[in-house]
C-alpha cells in the first residue's frame, strides 16, 4: 500500500507513534489529517510520516513510500537531523 492509495477516513499510524485520521484523498508529498497527539489538531502532515494504514477490515498495513518522499525524509534529516 502506498500513501498515495490512501483514502479520505483511513485511519493511519505517524512515524512518532501518533495515530490519525486522514481527511482528504489527494496524493503527494503532504496530506491532511487529524492527528491524536498531545492534541487531537487537523493540518498537514508530510506523507513520509504516516507508516502504517488500516484497511477496511481493521488490519494495518505498513505504507510504502515514492522516491520522491523518500528524497524529502533525508532532505529533512540532513537539516534537521531526525
């Protein structure tokens, strides 16, 4: 599964641990979602963040990221180091 098959209501596991909602259905580099931190908040959230996506049977699924994400998540590291 790649972030870009992800839908619009998929519940989906951040990097950091964190879980969400997504809250579009658009593909790229940056999705919305509504994310259950230390706050529950909407924004975007980089796609090379969310790692796991339950399915419509309630299974989770590790995501699958372009090389173009990929790209970014090093660019990310080299800057700001994590």
């Amino acid at each position: 599964m790649t972030t870009n098959e992800l839908k619009k209501g998929t519940r989906i596991r951040m990097r950091n641990g964190w879980f969400g909602t997504l809250v579009d259905s658009k593909k790229g580099n940056t999705r919305m979602a509504e994310i259950e931190g230390m706050y529950t908040e909407i924004g975007s959230v980089y796609a090379h963040d969310i790692v796991m996506a339950r399915d419509e049977h309630g299974e989770w699924h590790k995501v699958e990221h372009t090389k173009k994400q990929n790209e970014i998540r090093n660019m990310n590291r080299m800057i700001f180091g994590s």
